[in-house]
C-alpha cells in the first residue's frame, strides 16, 4: 500500500487537532516495539482521535486516498495484530469515558480506550461484577479484548469476550459510523454484524464504543485444588462439577512439570497438595447465596473422592489462601520464562480428545526433542490449552527459541487432526496466519475473504492481518 | 427470477432420487399454507434431500442456472420466511440424525431436520438438558430455530439460539459445503462465520446440521407467581432476583388483562394470587444443589416483600402446581386468539426503558383505538416483551385485524424512540422486512447488503426475505 502523502498527513493532523497525533519517534516508540522485545514496527504517524466523529472522519480520509491504518489496544497482545509496518496506526486511549453504568439493565456502555481494569471498576462502583479478566487486564483495552475476542479465567461462567457484548459502536473501512450500541438482548432483525466485528482483529473497522453485560456481585466463592492421575480423570471430574453447581463451576488444569517449574522459579508459591500428583486441578465455585459456593465444592470433593477421579485436596480456608491457589496458576507463564522460556501453542480441543491430544504432543515431542519440558496449563472447561515446552535443562534457550515452527508443526498437526484450533484465545495476527491456513476449511477462508472484500474492497484495514 | 426450466427439474430429481422430490399437490400444500391461514406460497416442486452432499448439489445447480430456493424448516415462523413465491422449496425433513451426543464435552451433533423436542429427548437420553425451548417444539426444527435465532423461555439462564450452538454445518450459496461443525468453546483464527449463518433466515445458506451445548439436568426446582403494581416493580425484582441466584432466575410478566382474559377464555387455568394486581411476574429457579431453588426462592420473595415490591406471592408446591402456573403464561396465545385475535408485536426494550415504553404504547393505542385490550407477556429479563392487542368488547375482529398496520406503526415507532427492536424473536421473514427498514441504522442494513452480495451474488437464496 502506497505511504500516505505528507497533505494526507497534514489533512488527518487538522482533522484531529494537536492532541490527536503525533509523529515524535520517542512517543511512537512503545507502541510499535512488542512487550516481549519479539518485534518490532513502525509508523508515519500514530492518531489519538478523541471521539467517534473523529475517527470516523480520519478513517474516511485513508479510506479515500487508499491509505492503509492499523488500530492498536492496550499493545498486549500476542500475534502482532496491532504493529503497524508502515500503515497509519490509530489509538483509542483518548476515548476511555464510561458513557452509562445501568446497574438495572446489568448494562455498560464504555467507549474503546477504557482498560479491562478500569471497566472491571466502572461495574464495581455499581454494585455490578464485569467478568472479562486476564493477565494483561491493567494495559488491555476494551477495544482490544473485542476486536481478539479474547477469553481469559471466567469463560466457562460467562463466556468469552463475545459474549459479554450486547452492542458495538464501530467505524467501518469505508469511514462511516456502525450505530450499534443497542442494549438488547434479543433483537433478530437481520444480520448480526456485531459478531462479525467481533474478532476481526482490527481487519473489518474500529471499535469505538461497546455496550457490555454485567452481572450480579456473587456472595459466596469457594476455591481449591485437588490432585489426579490423568486428564480424563480430570474431565469426569469437570462433569461431577458442573452437575453440582449446574454449570458454576470454573476448572483450570495444570501439569505437575508446570507446576514445578512455577515453584521452582516465582517467589513465594508452595504446592499447596501434600502428595504431587501428574495433574492438578483448580476449581473455584462462586454463588449468589452467602455458604452455597461452599457447600457445593465439598459435594463435588466428596463426589470426586467416592468415584477415585482425585486423590488429594486443598481447600483455600480464606482469600489469601484461594489468592495463593491462583497464583500458581496465574504465574505459569512467568516460571516458564525464567525456566528457560521456550514455546507457546495456545490451543483448543474437543473435550473428549485432550486425552488423546496431550499423550500424543508429549510423544511426538520428545521424540524430536529429548528432554523437553512441558508446562500445560489452562481453562478446561472451553478445552483450552496453554501447551507450553521449555528447553530441556542445560540447552541454549535461544537456539531451542529459533526451533518453535519445527515443534509448532508437530503441535498443530496432531491439533489439526482432532478437530482442535490452533488459537484458542490469542488470534492470528501477523504471525500466524499463514500457519493457520494449513487447518482451515477452505471454503471457510473462502467466504472470510468474501466478506472482507466486501466491507473493505481496498484493503485499507489492517492489510497484513488474517486472511 | 426466472422459474426453473423443466431440464433443471430433472436434474434435481435425478440428483435427490425417487424420495428425495415430490411435486404433488397434496404433499406440497401443508408446507405452502400458513398454521394461522393467514397466507400462502406456491413452488414447483419440493426438495427434500437425505443428505448435506445432496443439498450442496442441489444447490450448486441452482446457483449455476441462478434459480431461486427457500430453505423451510418446520413450518411454524411467524414472518413467512420459509414461504416460496415459485423458489424451489428444499426442506431437511429427512436429515434428522443425532449424529452424536457428547456427554463428557456437554455437546450433541444433530442434523437440521430434528425437531427441537427430539433434540431435547437426544440430551435427555444423555442425562443432559438441551435448554431451547418453545411453544411450537414439536413441529419446529434445529434448522428452522437455528437459522430464525428463536429465543423461547429459557433466554435469560441459556440464551437464545444462538448462544447454544457451537458450531454449524450448512451449504452456502454457490453449493459449497461450510464445514464448521467443530465442537470448540473456543477458536479464534478468523471471523466467526457461524454468526453470520445463524438468524440469516435462510438467505447466505442452508443449515445441515448443528454441534449445540448441552447443560447438566437441575436437581431442584421452584416455581412462584407473584402480583406487584408496576412494571418499575417488576425490574426491581428481577434485580432481587438475580442478586439472589447469581443469575439464574427465569422471570416472565403478565399483564393483568392478559390474565383474566386467559383465565375466562382458557379451561382449567385459574389465578395463583388471592388478590389481583396489575402486573404479575412467574419466577422460575433451577440449581445443581437438591433444595437450593427452593431456599432461593424464599429469599428472593423475603427481600422483595421487605422492600415492598410484591404484595402478594404464590409458590408452587409440586410440578402440577408449576405446571399450571406455567399454563397461565404459555397459553396466554390462545387466549388471545378465542378473545377476538388481534394485533402481535414482537418487541424488545432496554430493560429500564420497558416502564416508559408500556405506559405510552398503552396511552397512544388507546386514544386511537378506544376500549382496546392487551395482552401483554414476555421475557422481562432480556426485555422481551409480547405486547398484544385484542380487540375492544364487540368489535369486528376481521375489521380490528386489518388496522393491525396501523397498531404497529405506533408501537414500532415507541420502539424505536426508546432503542428498542421491533422484532425480538420472531425475524423479519418476507413480511417484517420494510417495517425494519424504517428503524435500522442505514450504514448497517447497507453492510448486511455487501455481505450478502458478497456471499450470493445471484440472491438467489431466500430472495424476498430479509435487506
């Protein structure tokens, strides 16, 4: 795509004013250099619009001269979605306004720049619990979790960013405004576009504005982790929970490598099991009756217990207790970094075959790669996992780092088979496009490509991002 | 469009087989004539195809003659989707197959053509509960219900269709086969396609089949009615309620002429409350624990009566008193109907725009229509409301039925002032579609047309239905 003439440049700095932009290299700089110093990008001129009408009229300016633009969030993200190399790069984070707290409707309408933080504590001050939470969540924008669909603890009670948006305000390829902020639960007259918005990655407009689910404040919570042979184990265990609670519970799977390696490496985490098992499992319950979050982990301890699925459990006496429990887990990513670090393969699998899957990974794996060490960790409720592989002990970490693709194959391969993704919760980005193209159904692609063409014919969006 | 030559007829008999066509009259007629005889379609001949190899065939000789097709399902919309105005008419009645029931991954696989009793039967059968329910499930099919969006009464715990399906099996309309049935919680490698296909009321493909969750079955249950004043009320409650459960409970309202008018014109219904208010709500309460719907419910009517929103409450105290708690609710249609029909709407509101939006339907209505009566019943949690008109005492109901564009030009137009939708459950169909274009944000009905240009250039899918 052609640079954008410096009377385009000079025509989007009057159209956003002073505030709106800049072009100073030391301003630019941390948005375009990845958090883990993996990459690195550039562009002319970085916009920091401060309102709807403002972007909907800079994007109108690409979109007529054919100038490329690449919206970034909260620059957290792991695919490179966001790096502009060479394309117009558009902010959101002057546009962070709470517009409505409708604790009533279990309702908020916030605009794109607001950090997942921030709209957690917009809905707190209502009375209200925004269940959207993840690592990131004090630089991640709301904006950004939208546009990666991202997923994080709480998918298995409220689902993924998807489904916690009633409504979107958007600016489309062509610049014109996306009125879309309904707060409606059921509203069936044509085309649900907010869903194509959803998880474009930035590719078919911008999202300004969202009108997003909150839900009640829970009374009680009940956290622990029980220890297990096998992953199958672990999946009659997550049906023992749900059938429990009715669908309440929240389990997280760990590998007791991952756990290790965590305990080893992060100050302050102890195993919080008397006997180490393969796997452990950490399961928190939540209701809205003070004692019944309680009640219901002792059932599915007992449950659990009676059926041989768990040989050992902890239960967090109080929140810093439960505060530690998660730690563990939260820290994995953290320990594998100082372990070695190593690869990452964030994937998701029908249920019934994560069995199959982690058996056969771990065998092909350590076929070409002796000594590896695996640190696996994730929502296993959504079959989601975080199929991490650290260099074996003694190896040169960036030369076991330059060989990820070759252990990615493998990886995505036998994903591939088992009717799995290849990216469960990170998107595609750049990076891995291409890698998913080898697992897609073709007419799928097909039909994305379709509909991109459509809403963007000149590929001004986001042009080097999914297919 | 043009009709289908006679050549092409004997090319899609050939490709279905002796079962797989009919266009007989007789067999043809109860899928042309519309449940409440209020209009008729007419085809040349009825597809009904055994298998998604044979609809992706079928189709791809109508895209390649560019002859058009109307997907039915089981014939019980409202909107007249499904009716062919001389479009081949393809149905998946013999497409019915529980492919698989998953009940380690809460997942079942089923064809279009299964009804929605028969999918919940499927689940059951797996100790599993599949929520979608509706008046109509015995004749309505995964297909139809998938492709409509249907919502029914179990929306605010489960969602509506939409929400269930995790991924979709269909034929697009060049004849490919969308292979989309993974069964994954999570997957982000591209736009989610599914989305686009469910709701489309037939018009960007044809749904073939469906991975849908499933959810654990309840151990307890508790069902109460209780009488409160205002609307206001009612949201205050549902507020209660949903602090109570965490979320789980089920509230549907009722008008209190819609009550009496269902208890005089309906056999073996009868009040549930001593003394009559102008609003009821049925709450319904389910949970994984044995007794823990029942302890709820008598919190929620605790702080509801502490705080003055209720002043009167009934509890079932065993399934035949919930049953005819539920009658009262659900036959609330066919009260309508033996009370001199009337005019439907189908509406959803913000929820804290529901009060302002019956006080001032009420008011416009009645100084045009003097003596009418409604029949007001809906989903209060997603604001959902089936806000009826019956006819003043005497009137004519065939000449009150002919001014039913003239009712809903009212209440549409309230609607639209307060953000609400005009159709919340039932679709837009061939009959709803230019009533919609008066309430749709332009930039998103000329998006939903690109896509649809995009996916079917020919429109030869579903022609006259929807933008």
């Amino acid at each position: 795509m052609p640079a954008p003439s410096p009377a385009v440049i000079d025509e989007l700095k009057s159209i956003l004013g002073p505030k709106g932009w800049t072009q100073d290299a030391d301003l630019i700089a941390p948005r375009v250099v990845e958090w883990r110093g993996a990459w690195e990008g550039n562009t002319p001129i970085l916009l920091t619009p401060s309102s709807t009408e403002e972007v909907a009229r800079a994007v109108a300016v690409c979109a007529r001269e054919g100038v490329a633009i690449t919206p970034q969030g909260g620059n957290t993200g792991w695919w490179a979605a966001r790096f502009p190399t060479g394309e117009v790069l558009i902010s959101m984070n002057r546009m962070r306004a709470v517009r409505r707290v409708l604790p009533l409707e279990d309702v908020m309408v916030v605009e794109a720049g607001l950090t997942l933080k921030e709209a957690q504590d917009a809905a707190a001050g209502a009375d209200r619990f925004f269940p959207l939470s993840l690592a990131a969540e004090g630089t991640a924008t709301v904006g950004g979790v939208i546009s990666t669909n991202a997923g994080g603890t709480a998918v298995l009670r409220y689902g993924v960013a998807r489904d916690l948006v009633l409504g979107l305000e958007a600016v489309l390829p062509n610049g014109e405004i996306f009125h879309g902020l309904k707060r409606l639960r059921k509203d069936n007259t044509g085309y649900d576009l907010k869903h194509l918005l959803i998880g474009a990655e930035g590719t078919l407009g911008i999202v300004t504005a969202a009108a997003l689910k909150l839900f009640p404040v829970m009374r009680s919570r009940a956290t622990a982790v029980v220890g297990l042979e096998t992953p199958a184990a672990a999946l009659e265990l997550l049906a023992v929970a749900k059938a429990e609670t009715g669908g309440g519970a929240r389990p997280e799977l760990m590998n007791r490598q991952g756990i290790e390696i965590c305990l080893a490496h992060i100050p302050d985490t102890r195993d919080p099991l008397d006997t180490p098992t393969p796997w452990a499992v950490l399961i928190e319950l939540v209701s809205g009756e003070p004692g019944a979050a309680e009640r219901g982990m002792e059932r599915i301890l007992g449950d659990a217990f009676e059926r041989g699925l768990i040989s050992d459990a902890a239960m967090a006496q109080n929140a810093t207790q439960a505060a530690q429990f998660w730690r563990l887990r939260e820290e994995m990513s953290a320990a594998q970094k100082a372990a070695g670090g190593g690869w990452k393969h964030d994937v998701s699998l029908p249920l019934t075959a994560l069995p199959e899957f982690v058996e056969r990974a771990h065998g092909a794996l350590n076929a070409q790669f002796e000594g590896i060490r695996l640190v696996t960790f994730g929502h296993l409720g959504d079959g989601n996992l975080h199929y991490n592989v650290v260099p074996p002990v003694g190896a040169y970490p960036k030369a076991f780092a330059a060989r990820k693709d070759e252990g990615a194959r493998i990886v995505h391969d036998i994903v591939g088979e088992l009717e799995g993704s290849i990216s469960a919760e990170h998107g595609l980005g750049r990076l891995k496009t291409e890698e998913a193209l080898r697992y897609k159904d073709p007419v799928q692609v097909a039909a994305m490509r379709a509909v991109r063409a459509a809403l963007d014919p000149q590929r001004i969006m986001n042009p080097s991002v999914l297919f």
